[in-house]
C-alpha cells in the first residue's frame, strides 16, 4: 500500500473517531408543545411532549419556553408520563419566560419513545382574544451520567385566551405512570359550585384506560352513579342519567372503578384550580392495597 493510500485510510479513520460519538448524542424528532386555549382567571395544564426520541438514554431535560407573562404564567410544573418516576423536576420565572429542569434518578426514556416529560400549570393571567407564543429554546437532552448532550428541533405553540365564559369543571389535570385498572375511593372538596353530566378519564397513552363504574355521594344520600357505555364515540366518558351540582365547600365521597390504564396521580391528597380530591383507598386487580393513587378525572357538564 503506498503512502498516499495509507494518508486516505488515517485521515478517514481520525474523521470517523471525531463524528462516532455525535451520532450517539441524545435527540428527538421534535420536543414542545401544541397550541392551546383557556380562559381568563382559570389555569391551564400544557404537556411539553418528545417525539421518537433516538440515539441513547435520556436522564435529565433541560429547557426554556419563552411566552408574553402578561398574558399566561407558569405557577408550578411536574413530571409528565416519561418521567412519572425522576427525582426532580424544577423551575425558574424570568420576565421573558421560564426556566425548566427535571432529571435525577429513575426509568431513562427509551428510544422510540414518545409522550410528555413535564406538565406546565398555566396561570390564564391577561385579556380574553390575547394571544402569545410559547417558544421553546436551549433544550438539552442528557444521558445518564451527562457525557452526552443533545437537542431536538422544537415544536412551538400559541396560547390564545377564549372570550366566551366556560363552565366550571372539576378537573384534576392529566395523570403519570405507573398505572393499573382497580376500584379507588376518596372525597372531592370544592371550592366553587360545579354542575356535572359526566365524567372524564385520563388514559394512559396508547391504551384504553377509563372509568367503568363511578358512585359519588354525601353523608345522606347517593348524588349520583353511572356506568361505562363501553369503547364508542366518548368512550373516555360516563355520562350520568341526570346533572346534579356539587356545592362549594362540601365533601362528597367517590368509588370509582377502572379498566385498561387509566393516568394516575401519585399523590395521597391533590389540590386543583376547583377545590381538592383526595385517595382514601386504591385496591388494584391484584389486591394491592395504596393509600396514595388518585385517578385523573374530569366532572363536567
């Protein structure tokens, strides 16, 4: 082989050596957020979601999502489906924005993997027909011991504020992994008057998790019960016989019974924009007993 060829080979060889580990740095097809609407005076929860993400584990997040803090503001952020499990997730306001971050130990997402790594709880603070943009920026996706750094295009989206006044909802936002189908008890507190036809539940991505037995009652009386229709048009509802109004300030007990995989909040009592719900008792399909599962519902009328 002559020097010329062996020059080619070694130059090839140090170009390959540099480039190997950038095609092993963390990435996604996309990483942010969709456009969405509220109402003036109400809070909103944004998903902020990573779509097929390749190249590796990711252990740790890092984003900025810049938006117009006249007209929304973020006032608490958690761990989304991804990363239900991660030690920590955390947040800075700026005038031009917010700073997150959530990491630590637990299940890395795996590739291919697509869902929700936080949930922003919007603060609807301007006008109804304002409009701002939520811009996301300087994302970094990690690895697990943070060697590997990369990024993935960002998805951005727009808030706008709706003119019309909504009707109150009792809504505890979407729920995490992990999840299983069982009968939950525990009480609904709320701090406004609610009127309700159905009930909504969050399933856990790509499954057919609901609701399909739902009691709700007081110390006297049973207000209301309904059944699952089965997997049709709104089958992530129960739709009651007849709309009833839970007051503000009273305490009414639930027993709801679950299918599939329904989202879960992992927490023993979970404050809401609309009062608190709390878990007295989550018995799952193999007898477990917790103390700690709330399941992600919506009443509404």
């Amino acid at each position: 082989m002559d020097s010329k060829a062996m020059n080619v080979i070694l130059v090839a060889v140090i170009v390959l050596s540099v480039q190997l580990p950038t095609s092993a740095i963390p990435t996604a097809d996309h990483f942010g957020v969709e456009d969405t609407s509220g109402y003036k005076d109400t809070h909103v929860l944004i998903p902020v979601n990573i779509t097929n993400p390749q190249n590796g584990l990711i252990q740790c997040i890092i984003f900025n999502i810049s938006y117009t803090n006249s007209v929304i503001k973020v006032v608490d952020v958690h761990q989304g489906i991804l990363t239900s499990n991660w030690e920590y997730s955390t947040y800075n306001n700026f005038d031009w924005g917010t700073w997150v971050v959530v990491g630590g130990s637990g299940n890395p997402i795996q590739n291919g993997l697509s869902g929700s790594v936080v949930v922003l709880n919007f603060s609807v603070v301007g006008e109804p027909g304002e409009t701002t943009k939520m811009n996301l920026s300087d994302i970094q996706l990690s690895d697990e011991d943070g060697s590997l750094v990369g990024t993935a295009p960002a998805k951005n989206g727009t808030f706008t504020i709706l003119s019309s006044t909504p009707a109150l909802v009792f809504d505890t936002g979407a729920g995490t992994y992990p999840s299983i189908s069982g009968v939950h008890t525990g009480t609904i507190t709320p701090n406004k008057k609610i009127t309700v036809s159905k009930l909504y539940t969050y399933s856990c991505p790509g499954t057919g998790g609901h609701s399909e037995y739902v009691r709700i009652w007081n110390e006297s009386w049973t207000i209301a019960s309904g059944n699952w229709a089965g997997y049709r048009h709104g089958w992530q509802n129960i739709t009651f016989d007849n709309s009833f109004t839970l007051k503000s300030g009273e305490l009414y007990n639930y027993t709801l019974h679950t299918g599939s995989y329904p989202q879960i909040i992992h927490k023993k009592t979970f404050p809401v924009p609309e009062g608190e719900i709390t878990c007295t008792k989550f018995t799952d399909a193999n007898g477990k007993v917790y103390h700690d599962w709330i399941p992600a519902i919506k009443l509404f009328l």
